[in-house]
C-alpha cells in the first residue's frame, strides 16, 4: 500500500451548487459540514489536505485552499488546480457533495493501487466515481491539455488515463452517495 506521506488530498468545493441552491460544502450533516466529513475521512490516509474552491468562506475549515488556476471549466479544471498545487505522487481527489464518505471507503482506493495505473476510481451501482479517486501527479500535463483544448469533462479525461476501476461492495456504496439537490439532502437526513 501506498505511503500516507507520498499522498495528498484534494478536496473538489469550488461549484456553483445551482442544484442545491446553496454551498453544498457547508451544509450540515450530523452536527459537521459535508466539508468536515470528507476531511476526516481523508486525514488518516494523506499527508496532508488542500480544498479547491474559489469561495474565501471555505478558509473557515483551516485547512490549505487553493483557487482554480483555470476559471469557470468545472471539477477537471479543479483537479488540474488541485495536482498543480500537490507535492506528492499521488492524490486522493474527492468532491465536496459526497459527506458520507469514509475512510475504509478511500483506502480501497489506495490499497488497490497498481503503478502502471494513472487513475484508480470507484464503481457503485454501475456507475463510475473519477470524483473519488487517486490520480497519479503525472496526470496533471494532460489534464492541462484537455483543458487547454477547452475540454471540461472528467470521465473524457479519466478516458484518455490508464485507469483501474474498482468495484465498490454494495454495503459500503451508501458512502459515495453524490448529494446534488435538496431532495438527495433530505433523504439522508430523514
């Protein structure tokens, strides 16, 4: 398994929220924001945190934050800002709007890592996650490209990577539950 020291983690908080209609990574969930849940789920696998996120109100949570080095070009642009920033090998990348999310969730990212791999991502209920995964530094020169080319889609990017997909066990797939919308809010808060 990977190294916690040769490992970053880069929190995604930098959408507009237009489904939600407001900061997604402030909200509430069990007394802690969604913020605050991924960030303890991360800090017992990484060296150390970075949140990507234009927004000045997220240096409430003292950890590093860093703005999108390419404005307006969505979570790719996030994840170049975030491997740019990182001084490690590899990067455990996770957006704001997953707040279930768990350790023992991400460490099967890291544990299954393989080095001939770019990207190793998570699959639940036939879906893929490039949205909680671990990128290599490496992939940030044609991230940068893409974006360049004025490509904004992550699965295109994670396309053009040597990714490895790992299937998430349906007992834990609760913990990537993507919340978007107030409807998805209260169905895990009721």
């Amino acid at each position: 398994m990977i190294s916690k020291n040769d490992i970053t983690g880069i929190i995604l908080a930098g959408g507009k929220s237009s489904r939600m209609g407001t900061d997604k990574a402030t909200l509430l969930l069990k007394e802690k924001t969604f913020i605050q849940h991924i960030i303890e789920a991360m800090k017992p696998l990484v060296k150390n945190i970075v949140i990507v996120s234009d927004n000045p109100n997220h240096d409430e949570f003292e950890i590093k934050r860093i703005e999108d080095v390419i404005k307006d070009a969505g979570p790719l642009a996030g994840i170049y800002s975030g491997l740019q920033c990182s001084k490690t090998d590899y990067n455990l990348v996770v957006s704001c709007d997953v707040p279930l999310i768990t350790s023992e969730v991400l460490r099967q990212l890291i544990k299954n890592y393989e080095n001939n791999y770019d990207v190793i991502q998570l699959k639940s209920y036939q879906k893929t996650m490039p949205l909680t995964a671990l990128y290599k530094k490496t992939c940030e020169q044609l991230i940068k490209d893409l974006l360049d080319k004025g490509e904004r889609r992550v699965r295109f990017a994670v396309s053009k990577l040597k990714t490895k997909t790992i299937i998430l066990d349906d007992n834990l797939a609760s913990a990537i539950i993507n919340i978007n919308t107030k409807e998805e809010f209260d169905a895990i808060t009721n």
